[in-house]
C-alpha cells in the first residue's frame, strides 16, 4: 500500500506465508476428506496456496483464510476434473462429484478442531506405514510442510527433477495402496503414531547434521521438524512420547549453534562453548518433560529427552550428572534394540567408572553383527583408549573408524583426533 | 544414500565404439538414454555424465612456476573414466543392481559388454547418530 516501506512489505509477506503454511496441511486434509483423491488434491490446494500468496500480501487477507483456500482449491478440483473428463468422454459432470451449486458450501462448517483433525489424519495418511521411509518423509514435507519440491529437494541434495518425480511417486502409491483418510483403528493407533514419530524424528535429524555448504537448507529442515512436532504435539496433547520427541528437538537444537566451528568442523558435546547453547529452548524443553514424565508412560523419546536434558543442564562435561546419565541409558536399553544406544551406554559407563568399564562393554558389543567394523565402535573405543592411556591404541581406532565412516565431517574429526595424539605430548 | 557408479575404458586411443557397427553404437546409445531415463523416473538419478574419449585426455601438473604442464598421448594399460552416473537410492544391494543393469549395456553383435562398473558411496554430511 502508498507509503509502506520496504521491511514492512516484507514483514506481511512473511507473516501471510507463515499462515499459509499452517493453514496447508488443514486445507489440504478438508480437501481430501471429500474429494478422495490425494495427488489430485494436493495439485489443487498447491494452485489455491499460489493465488493467495499472489493476492493477498496487495488485496488483503480474507476474513476466514482457511474456507477461503478450500473453496478455491474444491473450485479447482472441479475443474480439474471436469477438464479431464471432457478429455476423456466429452460428458457432464458424473453424479460423485459435488455439484457445481454446492461448491460455496464447502468449507464453513470446519471448526478450528476438525482443521486440526484434518491436518493430522493427513500426517497419518504421508507417514503410513506401507510406504518407504524416504517416501513418508518426502510426503510430510510437501503435504503437510508445505515446503516447494525445489526447497526438499535443496534439503536432500539432489536435484528438483529427482525430488519431484519422488514425489509424484509417492502421491500414486499413496492412491494405488489404498491407504485412507481417516483415524487409525484403536489397536493400531500407537503403532501408527509411532511411525509419525519416526519420519518427523529423521527429517529433524537429516537437518540438525547440518553440513558446511549447505547449512542453511539444513537447519530449515530441522526447524520444519520442530515445528511439525510442535503442531502435533497440539493435536495430540495426551501423548507423552509426542511431547517426548518435542522435548528432545528442543533439548538438541538448543546445541546446534555451538555444534560447529568457524570451517564447519563438527565439535563434540565435550568440547563444545556452551555459553552459545540456546537457554529458552533448554527451559522450554525441560519444563515440557517434567510435566510429561510424570504421567507414567514413559517411551525411548522422553528417555533420550531426559537424557539431553541432564546434558543441557551441567554448566561442563566434568558438572555432568553422568550416573543419571547411565542410569537412562539402562531403562532405554530395555526399550531399544539399537546398538547405538548400547555404544552410547558404554561412554556413560566409562564416565562414572572409568574407561576399562567401558571398554569391557564395547567387548560385549563387538559381538553384535551389527557393529562388527562398524566405525562408531571404533570410535568410541578409540575415545575411551585415549582416555586409558593407550595412545597407540586410540591412534589406530581413530585412524581405522576415519577410513571407514561415510561422513567427511567426522572423517576430518577423527583423523585430527590421531593426528593430535600422534603429535609430541607437548604439542597435544 | 549416494552412490557414483563408474564406467572405465581402456585408454591410448578413441572411444572402441567408434569402431563399432553403426546400429551397435545406435543401440548402445539408446541403451544408455533409455538407461538414464528410467533412473529419472524412479526418483534415483543425481547425476550422469559422459566423457570425452581417452585419447582426448591430459595429465595435468603445476610447474615450477606453478603453471599447468599437460602431458597427453597414454600407454595403452592406462584405464580411463568413460562416464558416471550417481544415484540416490535406499540400500547398497539397490545401488549394484543398477551398476549391473549398466554393465550389460549391449555393445558390438548385441552383446552385453559386461563391463566392471566401479561403485562407491559418496560421502555425506555428518551421521544420523551423531545427534
């Protein structure tokens, strides 16, 4: 308008953008609850997202945004198949459709808590079980993110055509498989929750491994994850392990900032400046889990919260609380199968008694097929070598986990680990 | 996770397609095409890219001054990299199979040359668990 400034446009344009993709996932779910068809749906409602950015930064926004976006999506749905049958058949419309009369109906009768309802059955419907794990997460991120094909495909790393045919992909097998729109049986609505939790779990953590080049894509993507759990969070409040991974982002994304040195070196908890870690989203993330705990059902999520929690909360590694520590571990070492949690076990162990306990545990997990000549082992037994005094020991860890990792981040780490104890000890 | 698939030739001379029958380099090409499109289309393709003959190569090193010396014209046991493709695909089992459907590419008589297609993960940002 006459005599806005620049910042100020940019401020509305962002604030409409931010509605805009809140309002997405609700829009899209109203959409498909009635028309059925997800990929034509999520075409439509996309085209509906696009006439609002266009118009309503100039002409203003609508008096109710979200029946505004579905009349205009629903329109185009019409349309579009109106279109297609014509294509096809040159006939009318064939009775399933809605007539073109009642197209103003849409919409008004979503209350806040059905949009709600709406956007969750469709986090439901991306992160089914019987698709692929890149596919749910490719899903979530378009339907109910609301992110571009060229912003995920930025995020993964390949290129847009890739991440479109993907997605197209995705949205067939979605149509092909029958998956359907609507609340999960009650016997399957933990499992079915749980792997939401999975998909919004790996897409926060593609994007808190932030690497150098192309940090900013990947912080975005662990933002969106935070974001996503929070909005579920919202709509299932009962849930403990819901919150519980909330927590969890919160208590880790508070660490980012120090997580990585000025050549986007990768730097451990230990050694990280923790004046740069994040204290609201820490108070955030503690306050969230001790209202959660309490209740009693208590799920590896809110474990590895508490974890991070303890972690958060000591001013140093030596102020660590690392019996609580290794107490944790215990209880997420009966829920969790991965050896992951078991190596991370050892380190606590080895912290509150003293390296050779944790070494005798990684001779235990040697022994998991899973973790022979994994790297990490390596690793973390080179770490705990170091810590015994077994120079040469640690070195060829260090050196063997470094060849062996797929990450160039913690190749450098590990090599310069070596390369520091392979120095004179008063060059260390 | 990415992996690059690598096809060699020998080096010394031209590309041995060049010496070829005309519709064996035809049906090799299209081979090769129709190859990339189904990558493309099942959402795995990064990148591929063909390169110019071995015999167009140079070795390049720095001078003393620091300015490039080129070396060309290889003995023959040299291979050389003919072409790449990289791909982003759920398991390595899925990554050979797409080398092996490169290698039976069809070359002189219709023949599946069965060439050795190097494949190695490329490497990434900083690991899932890491976290």
């Amino acid at each position: 308008m006459s005599g806005e400034g620049e910042p100020e446009e940019r401020e509305r344009r962002a604030r409409i953008d931010a509605m805009l993709r809140e309002l997405a996932p609700q829009v899209l779910g109203a959409v498909i609850r009635r028309f059925r068809d997800f990929a034509a749906s999520e075409d439509a409602v996309q085209e509906a997202l696009i006439v609002a950015a266009a118009r309503w930064p100039q002409g203003g926004v609508p008096e109710d945004p979200r029946a505004w976006l579905i009349r205009v999506a629903a329109r185009r749905m019409v349309d579009h198949v109106r279109a297609e049958t014509a294509r096809r058949r040159r006939e009318e419309l064939v009775v399933s459709l809605v007539p073109p009369e009642e197209q103003l109906a849409l919409g008004p009768d979503d209350d806040a808590a059905k949009a709600g309802d709406d956007a969750l059955l469709l986090l439901f419907m991306c992160c089914h079980p019987a698709l692929s794990t890149p596919t749910a997460i490719a899903l979530t991120l378009r339907a109910v993110g609301g992110l571009t094909t060229a912003e995920i495909a930025r995020a993964f790393l390949v290129p847009e055509a890739t991440m479109a045919q993907r997605i197209s992909r995705a949205k067939q097998t979605i149509g092909d498989s029958g998956v359907p729109f609507e609340r999960p049986a009650p016997e399957d609505a933990a499992r079915r929750l749980g792997a939401v939790l999975h998909v919004l779990y790996l897409i926060f953590s593609e994007g808190y491994a932030a690497s150098s080049g192309e940090r900013l894509q990947r912080t975005d993507l662990s933002g969106e994850a935070l974001r996503l759990a929070r909005m579920l969070h919202g709509l299932v409040p009962e849930d403990t392990e819901a919150a519980g991974l909330l927590a969890l982002m919160l208590l880790t994304d508070a660490r980012r900032a120090a997580r990585t040195g000025p050549d986007g070196e990768l730097i451990p908890l230990d050694e990280q400046d923790r004046s740069r870690w994040e204290r609201a989203a820490i108070a955030e993330g503690v306050a969230l889990l001790e209202a959660t705990l309490p209740r009693g059902a208590v799920g590896p999520y809110q474990l590895q919260a508490a974890i991070a929690a303890v972690h958060d909360e000591a001013s140093s590694t030596a102020e660590t609380d690392w019996p609580q520590i290794l107490a944790l571990y215990g209880l997420l070492q009966k829920m969790s199968d991965n050896p992951m949690v078991a190596l991370n076990g050892a380190v606590a162990a080895a912290m509150v008694h003293g390296p050779a306990a944790g070494l005798a545990r990684l001779d235990e997990l040697a022994k998991d097929p899973r973790l022979v000549e994994h790297h990490r082992l390596d690793a973390v037994r080179a770490h705990l070598l170091e810590r015994a005094g077994d120079i040469d020991g640690a070195i060829a860890g260090y050196r063997r986990a470094a060849a062996r990792t797929t990450s160039l981040p913690e190749r450098s780490y590990l090599l310069e680990r070596a390369a520091r104890l392979g120095a004179a000890p008063h060059e260390r | 996770m990415k992996y690059m698939l690598m096809m060699n030739t020998p080096g010394g001379g031209p590309y041995q397609i060049a010496s070829w029958p005309t519709q064996d380099i035809r049906a090799h090409i299209a081979f090769m095409k129709d190859f990339a499109q189904k990558l493309g289309a099942s959402g795995e393709l990064v990148a591929a890219e063909g390169l110019a003959g071995p015999d167009q190569a140079k070795l390049v090193r720095a001078g003393k001054d620091g300015r490039p010396i080129t070396d060309g014209v290889f003995p023959e046991a040299k291979e050389f990299l003919a072409g790449y493709w990289i791909v982003d695909v759920e398991s390595a089992e899925r990554a050979y199979a797409i080398a092996a459907q490169a290698s039976a590419a069809p070359g002189p008589g219709s023949a599946p040359l069965n060439m050795a297609i190097e494949v190695r993960q490329v490497m990434s940002g900083p690991p899932e668990d890491w976290v």
